[in-house]
DNA sequence: ATATATTTTTAGACTTGTCTAAATTATAGC
DNA sequence: GCTATAATTTAGACAAGTCTAAAAATATAT
C-alpha cells in the first residue's frame, strides 16, 4: 500500500499533530525524523499529491481524513506487537519499540487482527498507550503527571511520557512500572523535586524525572 | 546488516543451488525472483563484492560459507514464523508463505531466538520443511515422492515439494496434510496415477499430485 | 519599517534497485 | 569449424528517497 518511509511520516505527522497546536512544521517534521528539511518537503509533497495531508508552500502541514486514519493503522501494529514482545517473548519495555518500528510495516490486516485476538484485545501496550481498534477508535484517558502532584497525594503509574531506553530502564530499576502505585510523601518547591514511596522503599525523583510519568490518582 | 532484496536473492539462490548440480545461472535466479536477468547480472556482483558468492562472468555463482549462513538465517526466520502464524494465530498452510516472505527480514536475532523458544524450539515448518537452527545446521531427512510407491505400500506424509497456494488447498480439500497416512491401493502404470486411502476415503491422485507429496515409508 | 535571522523550498546530485535495448559470449547443430 | 540461437552482460535510463548548497519566503528585532 505505502512505502516504509511513507509509513514513518505518517506517524510522525500524527504524533507531532497530537501535540501541536497548529499545523506541523518541516522542521519539527525533520527533528522527529532526523532528516533532513529538504527530505521533509520532498516527502510532504508525494503525500500531498497521494491525499493523506493537506500542504500550502511554508505554511506546514496537516492529515487528512484518510491521512489520520493510516496513520492509526501503523500505530495499532506498532503498539500490538509490542504487547506481544513483552507478554508472549518476555521481551523488557524498554527492549520492544526498534523491533515494533519495523513489525509495524508489516502488511496484512487479518494479520494484525489475529494477532489483536492471540493477544486478548489488549487496551493498552507496554508504555499505556492506548493501541487503537481495528477501526481506528483511541481511547484518551485524563492523565496527570506525577509532577503536578502534591505531598500526601496517591497515584497509580498509567504511561510515560518519553519512552526512552534510558529513561525506562532507570524506571525498572526502581520498580516503577504500569500500575505501580505511588505515594508522594514530600513536594519540594523550589526544585519541583518529589519523595515517592513506592511499594517499601522511599524514592527521590527529580523533575524531570516525575515531569514524564503519566498517572491517575487515586482517591482516599 | 543487508537489503531486502539482498537476502531475497540470497534465498533464492540458496534453494536454486539445492536443487542443482553445477553453479546456479543468472536465468534460473532471474525466473525464480521474477525479475530480469539484467537485475540479476547487477545484484549477483553486490553480492560478490560482499563476498557472498563466487561469480565468474557468464559462469554463473555459488554461494560462499557466508553467504550460505545469511541464507539459512532468514529461511530460519522464514520457518519460525510460519509456525507462529499457523500455530498461534491459526491461519491454514496455505496462508502463510506471503506473510513469513515479509517477517523474515526482521532484523534481530533475539527476537528469532526468543520466538524460537516460545513456539517450543518447533523441527518442521507447517509444509514439512526442517528449520535450521541458530547455528545454520539444518537436518535433511531421507524421503521419497508419493509417485515412487508402489500398490500396498504404505506411507506418511512429511511434505510437499510445491508449496503453491491452489495445491495446499487441493490437499487440505482431500484431507491430506503433513502426518497423513496414505496406503496405495493401485499404481495405473501408463498414467503413473495413483488411488490412495486416506483415513475411510479413497482418493484418485495424477502423477503430477503424487510427485509433489513427499512421504517416509511405514514398514509394515 | 527595514535589516537580520530563521525557516522552507528548489536545484542538482547521489545510491539502490530496477528496466529496455544493444552488444557480447557461450552453446548446439550440422 | 562455422553458423544460428540462446544466455549473459553492458549501456543508459528511470523512480524512490536522500543529501548539500543556494535561493526564496517568512519571522524577529530594533
Ligand atoms: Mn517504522
Ligand atoms: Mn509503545
Ligand atoms: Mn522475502
Ligand atoms: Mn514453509
């Protein structure tokens, strides 16, 4: 249907959408994609061309219908075969999104929904992202970040924000996961650093570190 | 590590080399990837400035241990992934040749171990091909062709020799699949055509049938 | 409002993999 | 051994996707 690198635009337009105001950028379009600018708007015109966005010279870019729609076709692969990863290959979280950038090219819609029932119809992938239904329904939760919590406050983990190596591995390493519950103990103000009890140890997260855990909290 | 293309020329050239008894010919490679034998002419010199194949000019090529070992990684992938889809994800032995055509050029050799292991470190493919191991070594079984038994012989089923999608169908339509446990009742010897007993019923089977059924005698 | 800086687009080039048409080499018939 | 045919390679082209460098448009600052 689409190229590979079609394919990756398409998300990168939507997941840039999600966020943005406006319309997306060929520069913001570049960064997400390390490419270049000049790749960007070669690109952004045979998609143009092909109906999947709507584009005027300088002014960005923004999905179309169908557009938006392919796009959550890719993220739904992309967001099943890491549930699979994790649940059915004991795969870690932070080990499954290069192995999902190239599953999700993978083209078969019976393979995909197969795979959806194989895997009980999962709502969520390893990092609480909502994976999308074969009709391109996603479901958004209110969520909070940690951050925004105050001292005495409980919430349990539901995602994050970034979803770098790094950044899950240090998570894992303090036992934080999807549906860890945590107990801010202490919000420091000048620093916006937080004490969390987690389980029975005591932690202190920084920031930026509390600025990318999504959570809900829990009513007492 | 290398193209999609490459490693589908690699296959390709693997099974042609199988097959045949001298070097492989850029014809037999150009008709088997339904592509020109100028394509060929171009690839076949990649790969030998890769070093994964000899070739001398007008002379045909021969895969080199490397190439022989990147070849059998993917048909490795290849046969893994066929168990997956027929195994977990229920889908006939007709359905997956197309779908493991694309799953075998995932990139990660964690992940093939890993599905290895999750599908019960499985022999055989769902056509009755052997799937090498994680070391390349790839057990070759003796067999003989449905058409070389003669009436009152008795036989399993371990394969099949075209793995064509109209003829998977013909075989599970008459209930013959891989474990299937055929007696020949009669060999018409001008036609080389062959009446078989599968389970209660009886089956007319041409020549051109019986010759693409591999089978184990059943001592009896 | 004009000059400067930033963003975006264009022009031209390169790589990979493919093709057609023409040239070359090998093979087979006699 | 020579000739006709078949197989293979070369030459030149093209599409996709990317890049660098230069030009054009837009945004920012005084
Ligand atoms: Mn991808
Ligand atoms: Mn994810
Ligand atoms: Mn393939
Ligand atoms: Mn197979």
């Amino acid at each position: 249907m689409y190229s590979l690198s079609e394919e990756n635009y398409l998300k990168a337009i939507y997941h840039l959408e999600q966020q943005a105001t406006a319309e997306v950028s060929t520069n913001a379009i570049a960064e997400r994609m390390q490419t270049k600018a000049s790749s960007v708007t070669d690109m952004i015109k045979k998609l143009a061309d092909k109906d999947l966005l709507t584009y005027k010279k300088y002014k960005g870019v923004s999905l179309t219908d169908s557009g938006t729609r392919t796009a959550l076709r890719i993220i739904r692969k992309h967001r099943l075969w890491e549930v699979f990863l994790v649940e059915k290959l004991q795969f870690k979280w932070h080990q499954v999104h290069d192995l999902a950038e190239q599953l999700e090219h993978i083209q078969s819609q019976e393979l995909v929904n197969r795979l959806d029932d194989f895997l009980g119809n999962p709502q969520y992938d390893p990092h609480g992202d909502p994976i999308p239904d074969s009709e391109g329904n996603i479901k958004r939760r209110d969520k909070k970040l940690l951050g925004q919590l105050e001292a005495n406050q409980s919430a349990t983990c539901i995602g994050v924000k970034s979803a770098s190596d790094d950044f899950l591995k240090y998570l894992s390493k303090n036992n934080i996961g999807i549906g860890s519950k945590l107990n801010v103990q202490e919000a420091e103000p000048f620093t916006g650093a937080l004490t969390v009890k987690v389980g029975e140890t005591t932690l202190f997260l920084t920031k930026e570190i509390a600025n990318n855990i999504y959570v809900t909290l829990i009513k007492s």
